[in-house]
C-alpha cells in the first residue's frame, strides 16, 4: 500500500534527489579507496557514523583524523576536499536523518 505523500514531489525534486544520491555513492567510493591509500584502521562505517552522531564543532576535523598519516600539503587539500563533499552529503541525525544537500534542496 502506498502512502501519498502530504507534499508533492515536482520533477525537479526528484532530479535533485537522484542526483544527490548518485554523488553520495561517487563520495563513498573515493572515501573507500582513500582508506586503502593511507591504510587507515578506519572504514567506511566509521566515517558514515561519526557524521551521522555529530554532537562538537570538532567533529569534520575527527574525520579528517582517519586519513592522518602525515602526508604533505597537497595529500591534506585532498583529504579535506572529500570529508568535505561526505559532511554535505551524507546524512545527519541532528537534520533528522538527511544530508545538508537534502536540507539546502527543500
């Protein structure tokens, strides 16, 4: 049984949310192949759920800990460029369980 929704969904909307869900794997693929490049103790897991269970201003930064090996400048532009891309688009309990990009789309 279905259940209408008490707000319509214009095409648009629905683009924007397949779109978001397209880049929300593209993020966790490059995340997943980070981990393996840094050889971090850390999973995908673990990045989605700090995300997730936010509570400190600190907390983007404990994500960009887990790709910590002390690379170079150029290793930690990249590393803050996709934790970055993952904090907008991946869901948050404090958003009641969407992402900033499902927020700023609405």
């Amino acid at each position: 049984m279905e259940i209408e929704s008490k707000q319509p969904h214009s095409k648009a909307s629905l683009q924007r949310g397949r779109q978001i869900l397209e880049r929300r794997k593209e993020i966790e693929q490059e995340l997943t192949d980070m981990l393996k490049e840094t050889e971090s103790d850390f999973s995908l897991d673990h990045i989605r759920d700090a995300i997730f269970h936010e509570e400190d201003n600190d907390d983007m930064m404990k994500v960009v800990a887990m790709f910590d090996r002390g690379g170079d400048a150029s290793e930690l532009s990249n590393v803050l460029e996709l934790v970055t891309d993952a904090w907008n688009y991946f869901p948050h309990e404090i958003l009641g369980g969407i992402s900033l990009a499902e927020k700023l789309s609405m």
